[in-house]
C-alpha cells in the first residue's frame, strides 16, 4: 500500500502565503507511485482543511472553503492514530452529527514557516500524538525559530554571529531613551532590527543613526514583543546552504550566493522575482556561489555542526554573511523549514525533488522509530506507598513528596 502523506501548511503566521507557494511545489514532486499525498491547509484562524484542490494554487486566490471538495478537518490526538476527522451533519428526525475518518496520516510533511508551524508548536502536536513529522524537534525548532535564543545558543556552542542587544516592548515603551543608548555604546550604528520570531524579513530594517534606529523598534515592535538588535555588516556577501539527514548521516549541500536588491534581501528580492510564483526558488543567485575550497568546505562543515548541535531532522538551510571587511563568515540564522524545501540547492547537487522528498519521509520515519525505542514504561511501585492520610487527619503517612 502506498504511504499516506499529509502535507501540512498555511497557519496562523505572517509567512503563510509563502508556505501555500513551498507546499503546493512540494506536492507536485512527490513521487505519486510511492505515496498519496494528502494536503492539509490551516488557514489564517486556524481552522484545518482537506481536499484534493489544495494542491492546486489558484484554490487560495481567494480562499474559498467548502467548495471544490475542501472540507474542515480535525487531528485526532490520540498516541499513533494519525486519523484525519471530519464532522458530518446529521439529518432526518434525529440528526444527530456524526465524526468519520477522512484519511489516515502515515507520516506528516510540515511545509510551514514562521509561528504556529515552523517554530515547534505544531512539532510538539505530533510528538504529542506520536506520528512522524519532517522536521527539526521541539527543542530545536523553538531555538531556531527565536533569533535571540538562537544568537545565545550560537554564543554557547563558541560559533561565529554578531554581537547584538535584545530589548522587550515593554522596556521600549517605558525607556526608549536608555534602549536607543545602550545600543549606541554596545553596538554603534550601523544596526539591523530584527523581530525575534518571525522570517522572510518581515518587520527587518537597517538603521544607521539613533533617529533611524527609533523608527526600525517601532516598526519590529509592531510585529513581536521581543526585539533583536544586531551589529550591522556593510554589504555583507551572503552564503547560504542546506543540510540534509539525521542523527550524523548527513550531507551538505552546494553553496548558493543570493543577490540582493537594494541594502538587504527583503521580502520583494526573495519571493517576488521572477513573477514570484516559485518562493525561494526564484531568488536571484550564483549557484555555485562563486567561492574559494576553502571558504566552501568550512560553511559546510560549520552547517553540519549546526545541524547536530540543534538535532535537526530532514532539510535545514543555514545562512551566512561574509564581512568583507574582517573576511570572516558569521551565521545569519538557520532555517529549520526553508523556504521551497531548499530543494533548488540540491538539484545543484544532483538530487532530484523527487528524492529529497524520500528522504525527508525516511528521515521523519528513522527519528520516530528510535524515539519509540526508548523507555516510556519505566515502572516501580512508589503509588503503592503513597497515603495522602483521611480527611482531617494530621500529617501523610507513607511516602512523603519533595
Ligand atoms: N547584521 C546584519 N548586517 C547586514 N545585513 C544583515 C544583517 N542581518 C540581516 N541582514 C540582512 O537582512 C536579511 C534578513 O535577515 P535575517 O536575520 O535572515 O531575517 P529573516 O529571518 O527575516 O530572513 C538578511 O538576509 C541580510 O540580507
Ligand atoms: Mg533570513
């Protein structure tokens, strides 16, 4: 029997629409031969659908549910069910509403970015439930997700990033004064702001004077209440590349070189040129980035450790800035879902789609086998012992708690 493949995407996050784009392209390279590919949109209130038009994107210009077969599902959570349910309508005298099961999830291919998808909340849903997801863990995912955790984790683990200062809403709106001067002193200008969870540079500004930086807060401040302000490079050149794999049986891929726009790659340089209709995949970019041996071989090896250090599963992309200043490579962020499956920097490497997407399955299943090894059924008989005493009693005879 063919492997049933739920792709999941959409959700409540400001990247929505570009993971429609990721995960539309990723449904139409998977091998149909191997696997019925089930597509599940949760759409920006969260509400989760299903139905063969899902796959096609002229279904979310504009939305339109239930029509075309989309119908309004729900998980079931229960440990290794992976069941896809719907409410049925009851009707004739009694009407009572009826849940059936639309489709049974064999491995889930999370195609989300950004909140409520690529940032382990929904990890933690299918860890929770027990069915194999494609992507980095809890832990992992939350990391990367937090470019503040992920700057001290970066620090901890002595790997190369900028230094920066990070600053709540709170703290912004009492004392923007003292915000604005402990940058200028720690950091001084130029600066880029960088919401703390969010991506596709949304909410991203460079400031390069105190007035400027004022305006770069307020707007990242609109998008999250946690704000990252970090050392600015001038012109840094961009490296980015992909890894793929679990638990050490990893691969780098080739490196590729994104050309930027304007002063930094926004939103517009990433998912709109070339018509926009591909995401990531139509970015411009030397690929091969146009680099030396040895630069290649210690972006890939520092990806690679980055890969283990965050446990990741799957796909990943780790991205780079290269000052040309101090010629030293410092980590931009990692993407623990990237945009298009980073599946362009694999075809580079000879990988068809096609493949990468068994890989990633393959990778969700090992990970799901190995947490299924270990020991959830470790029992003594400590309940035994334990007395909480009668009611009005003095004092717990037995075991004491603590
Ligand atoms: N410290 C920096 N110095 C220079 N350019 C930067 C710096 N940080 C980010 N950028 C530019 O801004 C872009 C977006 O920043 P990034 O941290 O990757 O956020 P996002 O998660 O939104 O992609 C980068 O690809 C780069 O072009
Ligand atoms: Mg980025």
């Amino acid at each position: 029997m063919k492997k049933q493949i739920g792709v999941i995407f959409g959700s409540r996050s400001c990247e929505r629409e570009v993971s429609i784009i990721s995960a539309v392209q990723m449904m139409r390279h998977a091998n149909p031969e191997k696997y019925d590919v089930i597509p599940v949109y949760i759409d920006e209130k969260g509400q989760w659908y299903t139905g063969n038009a899902l796959k096609d994107i002229r279904s979310y210009e504009p939305f339109q549910p239930d029509s075309n077969g989309i119908i309004k599902v729900f998980p079931d959570l229960t440990s290794g069910s992976g069941a896809l349910l719907t409410v049925k309508k009851g009707s004739g005298l009694i009407a009572k509403d009826r849940i059936e099961i639309v489709a049974r999830i064999d491995v889930y291919v999370i195609v989300m970015h950004g909140m409520n998808g690529e940032d382990g909340t929904l990890q933690g849903l299918f860890e929770l439930a027990n069915i194999p997801y494609t992507s980095t863990g809890v832990s992992g995912s939350a990391i990367g997700m937090d470019k503040i955790m992920m700057k001290q984790f970066f620090r901890g683990a002595n790997l190369p990033t900028l230094p920066g200062e990070w600053f709540t809403r709170k703290e912004f709106e009492q004392d923007s004064k003292s915000v604005i001067a402990k940058v200028g002193k720690n950091l001084g200008y130029p600066v880029f702001v960088k919401p703390a969870n969010l991506g596709s540079s949304i909410g991203v500004s460079c400031a390069t004077d105190e007035e400027e930086l004022q305006d770069s807060l307020e707007l990242a401040f609109e998008y999250d209440r946690r704000v990252l302000v970090e050392k600015g490079l001038i012109k840094p050149i961009e490296l980015n590349c992909s890894v793929v794999g679990y638990d050490g049986d990893l691969e780098a891929s080739p490196i590729e070189m994104p050309i930027q726009h304007d002063e930094f790659l926004d939103f517009r340089d990433k998912y709109l040129a070339g018509g926009g209709s591909k995401g990531m995949a139509s970015l411009n970019r030397l690929l091969p980035a146009p680099i030396e041996e040895e630069l290649k071989n210690e972006i890939q090896e520092l990806s690679k450790t980055i890969f283990r250090l965050m446990d990741c599963k799957g796909v990943v992309r780790i991205d780079y800035m290269f000052d040309r200043e101090s010629e030293k490579i410092y980590i931009t962020e990692i993407n623990t879902i990237p945009g298009s499956l980073a599946f362009y920097l694999w075809e580079n490497a000879g990988m068809k789609y096609e493949k990468l997407i068994d890989r990633m399955i393959e990778c969700a299943e090992l990970s799901h086998a190995d947490k299924n090894r270990s020991n959830y059924a470790y029992t003594s008989d400590i309940l035994k012992n334990v007395s909480f005493g009668t009611k009005g009693s003095k004092g717990t005879k037995g075991t004491k708690l603590g």
